[in-house]
C-alpha cells in the first residue's frame, strides 16, 4: 500500500503551527528557560570527564556522574579551606585595628569635600542611603513567608539543576541517537555537520573564555602587586572567575577593590587612600574598555569566528534579551545560529553548502534509517 505523501500547503501550515506553538511554550515558560542553559552548559563541561573517568574505571555510568559532582565540590571545598586561611593571615599581617578604622570612617564621614565648586557631605549622602535601605529592609523583614518561600524556591531551582544536568550527561548520547535515528537517511549527512559544527564552537568557546579568564587573572595578580592593593592575588583570581561576566563582574570587583583601597590604602605606594581608590578605578576603567573592545573580541571572537563588532554588539544584545546569563554566551550563541542560517540560506536558495566539518571525513551514521538503508543494498 503504497501511503499519501502530505502537499506542499499542509506541510507549511503544519511546520507554522508548530512554530507558533513552540513559541508560545517559550513565553509561557520561560523562567525555566535559564535554568535548563545552566543545567545544559554544566553537562556540557563535565561529559568529557565523565568519559575519561568511565574508559579507565568500567563503572556504571550514573555512579561515575555522582563521583564526578562529588569531585568537584570537594576540589571547591579544598580551594575554599587553603583561600581561607590564607586570607586570615594576610589580614593579620596588615594589622587591622577595628577601633582606628571605625574612628577612620567617622573622621571621613565628617569631613566635608569640594569638587569643582560643589560642596558634597559624605555624612549626610550615608544618612540617607541608611534610610532608604532601612526603607526597602523593613518590608522585606515585615515579610517572613515571602522571604521563606523565596529559599525554597531557589532550593529547588538548584535540585531542578542538578537533575537535569545529571540525567543530560548520562543519557546525552542515547538522547542523539534517538533523535538521529528519526531524521530521513537523506538528512543525515547535513544534520550531522551542522552537529559537529556547533560542537566545535562551544568547546572553542570555552577554551577562549578559560584562557581569557586566565590571563585576566594573572595582568590584575601583577598589577595589584605592583601598586599594592590589598589581598592582590585573591583579587586577581577574583577577576579571572568573574570574566565569565565582563560587565557584572567588572562592576562587582571594582566595588571591592574601591571599599579595600579607601579603608585599607596600599601596602606600599606613599598615597592617601582617597588617592589610591582612584588610581585603582582609573586603571579598571582602562582595562574594562581594553578587555570589552580587545579582550574579548580577539581570545573568544577569533575561537567562534567571529568579527569584533559582532561579538560587542551580541554582548548587549545578550544582556537585553536573556540578562545575566545571555552576556557570556553571546558570542557562542551568534556562531551557532550563523551556522544554521547558513544552511537554512543555502538550502533556500539552492546554493551548494561546504561545512567546515566537511574538510575532515565524518563516519557513516549507525542509526536505525541508517542500518535498514544498508539492509535494503546488501540485500539480493
């Protein structure tokens, strides 16, 4: 018998509605969305140690997963314990006297300061950011059930998280081969380039931002030294991690570093420590706009292929689209669609499509289209 093949209008209309309706579950849903991201990014960075771990060990799988997370957490557990201690000594060797920099803090706050004709009472602009914070405090402690429901939530955001990134990395693979097993053998070929095209990018993504984060690290680890910033190479690490977030975690450091450079002052350099607090904005107002227009455009850019004005201008974009966490998956998420769109264009237009991938020979897909495909030609 031989089965009605669907007209051209039905499949439009068809494939419409399902866009419409994937849509439609995006916006009804779409406070799930950033948590399956994390879920999928977490997957994604710890499968290749998952399957290193399997090949030497022959364990069951979902074991090895629980090792794996159980790792992890003690290397953070030990990295905090030896960052810890060492900050306390640090803290005792600059000789912190609470009663001086409580005193040092009032002396300031009393002061008055002239700026290009403006008189500015630091006491006064405290009073009343005092206020206001008492004034957005109280509703929130007058709120206790909010507050507790609030906890829970996010409690079960990070069980939500772990679930799915759990499942992800042990079943990831069965989960492809499910989905490559339904697509026309025709299709393979493609589906798979575009695969291992988009692959390819997001492991060079995150080379680029490790390496990047690294080097982040070890120019604010010399620079503090050298103009004696408090705790430098604690801030230097600093950095580096919060370079997964140029401009967040730009702002967050500069905060920190500002409050340890005015009631701290350097270790060395004969400064007052109004003096040294704006040295150190100065110089992290130089480097964010070295690390926005040059950093990362060439380290991450160049890994996608990307032009550096695409990755500025996809930074933004990120941050307005998908918040916090579209800023440091910008520029892998605009490689990735470019990939497809390219597909999609020549496929559109009828153009021959050469994928990168092509260059290197991929083997033939053991899928179940596949196998009854060679069925069918080894067959008399």
């Amino acid at each position: 018998m031989v089965r009605r093949r669907w007209p051209y209008g039905t499949k439009l209309t068809i494939s419409l509605l399902l866009l419409a309706f994937f849509i439609y579950l995006l916006s009804r849903f779409q406070e799930i969305i950033a948590p399956i991201v994390i879920a999928v990014i977490i997957a994604y960075i710890l499968n290749p140690m998952v399957n290193a771990i399997q090949n030497r060990l022959h364990l069951p799988r979902a074991l090895i997963i629980l090792l794996t997370y159980l790792l992890a957490i003690a290397m953070l557990a030990i990295i905090l314990v030896a960052i810890i201690p060492w900050m306390g000594a640090n803290i005792e060797q600059l000789q912190i006297n609470p009663q001086q920099l409580v005193s040092t803090i009032e002396n300031t706050l009393a002061q008055e300061y002239r700026v290009a004709g403006f008189t500015i009472h630091p006491g006064a602009l405290v009073g009343q950011l005092i206020g206001a914070l008492q004034g957005l405090i109280q509703p929130v402690v007058g709120q206790t059930v909010t507050l507790v429901k609030n906890i829970i939530t996010s409690i079960i955001w990070i069980v939500f998280v772990f679930l799915v990134s759990f499942y992800l990395i042990k079943d990831g693979s069965k989960l492809g081969e499910w989905f490559s097993s339904h697509l026309p053998p025709e299709y393979l070929p493609d589906y798979r380039w575009i695969q291992s095209e988009v692959n390819l990018i997001w492991s060079a993504f995150f080379r680029g931002q490790l390496l990047l984060s690294t080097i982040v690290a070890a120019l604010f680890i010399v620079v503090g030294l050298i103009i004696g910033l408090p705790f430098a190479i604690v801030m230097g690490i600093l950095a580096g991690l919060l370079e997964f977030f140029p401009s967040i975690g730009h702002g967050i450091w500069l905060v920190t570093a500002s409050l340890l450079a005015f009631f701290l002052g350097s270790t060395w350099l004969p400064l007052p420590n109004w003096a040294f607090t704006l040295l150190v904005i100065g110089l992290h107002l130089i480097f964010e706009q070295f690390d926005l227009n040059y950093l990362i455009p060439r380290i991450v850019g160049r890994r996608v292929h990307l032009p550096p004005l695409v990755v500025i201008l996809g930074i933004v974009a990120g941050a307005v689209v998908a918040g916090v966490i579209g800023i440091p998956l910008a520029a892998p998420t605009i490689a990735s669609l470019r990939v497809i769109g390219r597909y999609i264009f020549a496929n559109l237009f009828d153009i021959d499509w050469t994928p990168v991938s092509a260059i290197q020979p991929l083997p033939p897909p053991k899928t179940y289209w596949w196998q009854r495909t060679q069925k069918r030609e080894k067959s008399p």
